[in-house]
C-alpha cells in the first residue's frame, strides 16, 4: 500500500491543510514530522474553517489516526488548547486518535523569549521568525541538552533538566535585554516545574513510542499521509539560508522525523500555489511591489494563519519548483488557488533568472545571489470566470487549462490535484496517490 508524503514546494502556507484534509480520506493516519506550531494549516469543510498547528490535519475524520512524530518540538500548552479546541466541536472523541511521540522536544517559556529578544537583536536583518520558539528548541535538541515528552512524564527528572538549563537560558537573556532596555523576565525553577508538569500529565494518555506504532502499522499494511510544514525552500539545508525555519522540511525527513525507514516512503507530492508567496525575511525573486501584488494578497486573502501577517506576493516561479521536484523527488503537483488568478489578463512565468547578465535556470545557491536575480518571465494569457464551481479539469476555461500545462513543462512534474477554493469539495483531483499504478 503506498504511504505518501506532503510537501510545501514554495515558501510555505501552499494549501498542505487543504490537500491533507482531502487524501485523508484515502489513508489510514497522517503523520506530522518536523516544525512545530509555526505551521498554520487551514482545513475549511462546508464552510467552517479550522486552523491547525500542530495537531495533523487529518483529525477532522473520525477513525483515523494523527500522529505527532519525534521530529516535532511541542509547545504542550498549544497542544493543550487545540486539543481542547477540538473537542469542544465534537472532533477527537476518542482520545486513541492522537499520538505524540515520547521523543518529541518541548519547547519552553525561554525559547520563545531568546527568539523574540534574538530577532529584536538583528534589527534590520531579522529572519522575521514567527516567535514560537522554534528554533531555540531545535538547538537545545541538537546540543543535546532538550527536554522532551516523556521528560514531563517524570518529575524529578524535569526537575533536574529544567535546574540546568533555566539558569543558562537566563544568563543569554539577561544580555539580550539589556540591549533591548527590557526587563528580565520572571522566571523560576518551581514555576516552570508545575507549569510542565501539569502539562504533562494532561498529555500523558497520549505519549507513546510513535516510531513503534507506525512500524507496526507499516507492517500491516496500513497507508500513511506524512504532513509536511513549512515549504522547500524554508529547509534548514535547503531553503534560503539564512532565512529559514530550523528543522528540514523536504521529503526525506519523513521518516526521521517518524521513526521509520526511507523504505516507508513511495510517492512524494509537492503543493504549490499558483503563483508565490512568502512571509518573513529573505530573498524572493519574483516579488511584486505594485498593484498586482496588492491583489493578489486581497483575493488571496494572504495573512499569515499563524501570526496574522501580511503575505508578500508575486508570480509563480518555475525555478523554485524545478528545485521543490529535485530536493523531493516530487512524484506529482496540488496546484492550488488558481482561483485567485481569475480576473488578472495577462499571467507571469519565471523560468529563468538573470543574474549578473547571465541566464541561469537552476536555483543559485547562495541567498545573496538570489537576492540579484532578475526574474525572465514568459507571459500568458489569462481568464476572467470565476473557477469555485469547477469540479473536473474539462470544466477549466481554456486559458487556465494551458496555464496548468505551462506549470507541468516548467517544473516537470504532473499537476496532479488542482485546487479552486478553500472548501474541501473546491478540488479537482486528477491522480489519487493512494492507488498503486
Ligand atoms: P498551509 O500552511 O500550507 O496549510 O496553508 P495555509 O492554511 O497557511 O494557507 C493557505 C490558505 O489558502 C488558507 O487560508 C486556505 O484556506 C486557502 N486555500 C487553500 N486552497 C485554496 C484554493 O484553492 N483557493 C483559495 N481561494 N483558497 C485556498
Ligand atoms: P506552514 O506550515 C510560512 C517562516 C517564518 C520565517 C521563517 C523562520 O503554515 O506553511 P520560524 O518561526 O520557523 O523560526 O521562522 O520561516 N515560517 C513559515 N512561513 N508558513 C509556515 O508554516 C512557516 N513556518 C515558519 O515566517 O520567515
Ligand atoms: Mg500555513
């Protein structure tokens, strides 16, 4: 049976909620296996709309299982709230829907404040992180000196971990705030202990060995959705570095991110929007500062769903995604919100960059270099119908039609799904991923 991962091709916030929502159906569980609750997922189904962040997007079909894997860092109380959040709607009734992983890293009240006072420190070159805490937790994890799930299982063993860590977190902040002309937060040993504790026997019935789970799963058979956050190119090793989240977002951390081998993994699929977006810092060459821009964030409705931030817009860039199919080994394409491209009379392409005079077409590697580019765009016509109503790829105005074909001929991979409005039945899907070819 073929389990099948979910990846942001662009710079996050493509449609991966949507898109896991809707394949849901044809899976057993879905899997979310890095990032944390910087990730935003929107699911709107008969016009209600949920917003996950760390909880996977296939919880709103009873009977299938989410499964919070070891390569998430877990803001418990977060955790906590969507639970609760859920319930009160009626979802998640049976508490054996959600697993978190016993390895899962924690993130603390420090590492939100060291990332917040961190960007106020950049001044003019800030990541324009989302404050989560994100990356101060996955560097705790990779110095070795994390706390995860199953520390909050064990008082005296979170004791001891938080006596070690608090007072050196404190020491860095103490240094950021006085640059900051802020006060030292509050922050106490005893308080942080209950606080977490407390957290951790509410989450307790739901801590498991998740890589066990999912092999045992694997092995009977069951199919799997893997719920990628963020995008390609907000990947630690292969986004735009430095303007990047701090965990790998491709494909392939799948399975380190569940506990299960590479060998789990059959078909890889990428979700871009039909044209681009990105929130935060960092190069982004096909950006649009002008009216064009404007409408798309306005028809787009682009404000972030996690921290309310206004997306930056501009035209589909084919480079990205020629990358996006190379670091995923993408088996197919969601193309979605081509419904936003509606009304607009002629539509951009990038294919290429200019850089420095010279046409390239493979993304540069260094972020200073693709802050240079110049796009080479290649122009085609638009549409003006309104695309909610269409349910099969024939019913697309003909315009849009050769819009999707030019999207497979640049970055190679087959559009697979398209998508035309938020609700979970505003889809086409082409090609079910579930089915064995
Ligand atoms: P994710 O982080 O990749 O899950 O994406 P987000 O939820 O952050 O952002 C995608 C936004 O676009 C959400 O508001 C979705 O409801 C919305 N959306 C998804 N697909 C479509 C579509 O085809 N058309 C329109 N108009 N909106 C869509
Ligand atoms: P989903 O899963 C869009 C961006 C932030 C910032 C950079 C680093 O909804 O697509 P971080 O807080 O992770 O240290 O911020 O990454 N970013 C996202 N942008 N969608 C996301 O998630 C994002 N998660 C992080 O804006 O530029
Ligand atoms: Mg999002």
């Amino acid at each position: 049976m073929p389990n099948v991962v979910v990846i942001g091709a662009q710079w996050g916030d493509e449609g991966k909620g949507k898109v896991v929502d809707l394949l849901t159906e044809h899976a057993q569980m879905v899997v979310r296996f890095q990032g944390g609750n910087n990730a935003g997922h929107t699911l709107v189904v008969g016009g209600q709309k949920t917003v996950l962040h760390l909880i996977p997007s296939g919880i709103l079909h009873p009977g299938k299982t989410c499964v919070i894997g070891n390569g998430v860092v877990v803001d418990p109380a977060v955790l906590v709230g969507e639970i609760d959040a859920l319930k009160a709607r009626g979802f998640l009734k049976d508490d054996a829907q959600l697993l978190i992983s016993d390895n899962a890293h924690v993130i603390f009240p420090w590492h939100k404040l060291l990332d917040s006072f961190r960007e106020k420190a950049r001044g003019g070159s800030a990541i324009g992180t989302t404050g989560r805490g994100i990356g101060p937790s996955y560097e705790d994890k990779v110095a070795r000196r994390g706390i995860r799930m199953r520390d909050l299982l064990n008082p005296d063993r979170l004791r001891k971990r938080i006596e070690e860590r608090l007072p050196q977190a404190l020491e860095e902040l103490k240094d950021l705030c006085a640059q900051a002309g802020a006060d030292v937060p509050q922050l106490e040993v005893p308080q942080v202990l209950a606080e977490f504790s407390a957290l951790g026997a509410r989450l307790k019935p739901y801590v498991h060995d998740a890589s066990l789970y999912l092999s045992e799963q694997v092995r009977r058979g069951a199919r799997i959705l893997f719920e990628g956050a963020q995008g390609t190119l907000l990947d630690v090793d292969h986004g735009t570095y430095p303007f990047v989240t701090s965990s790998n977002c491709v494909a392939g951390n799948a399975a380190v991110g569940s506990g299960l081998g590479p060998t789990a993994i059959d078909k890889v699929m990428g979700i871009s929007k039909a044209y681009t977006t990105r929130v935060g810092g960092g190069p982004f060459p096909t950006e649009l500062n002008d009216a064009i821009g404007e409408q798309l964030r306005k028809v787009g409705d682009e404000f972030g769903a996690t921290t309310g931030r206004p997306r930056r817009c501009g035209w589909l860039d084919g480079v990205v995604l020629r990358y996006a199919a190379r670091v995923n080994g993408l088996w197919g394409m969601a193309l979605t919100k081509l419904d936003v491209l509606s009304g607009l009379k002629t539509l951009q392409i990038c294919n290429a960059y200019d850089l420095d005079g010279q046409k390239i077409t493979e993304l540069p590697g260094d972020y200073e270099d693709l802050a240079r580019v110049k796009p080479i765009y290649e122009s085609m016509p638009g549409w003006d119908e309104k695309l909610a109503g269409v349910r099969t790829f024939d019913e697309l105005p003909e315009n849009a039609k050769r819009y999707v074909r030019r999207v497979e001929e640049v970055s190679g991979v087959p559009v697979v799904c398209v998508s035309v409005g938020a609700d979970r039945g505003e889809t086409v899907l082409l090609q079910n991923p579930f089915r064995a070819e």
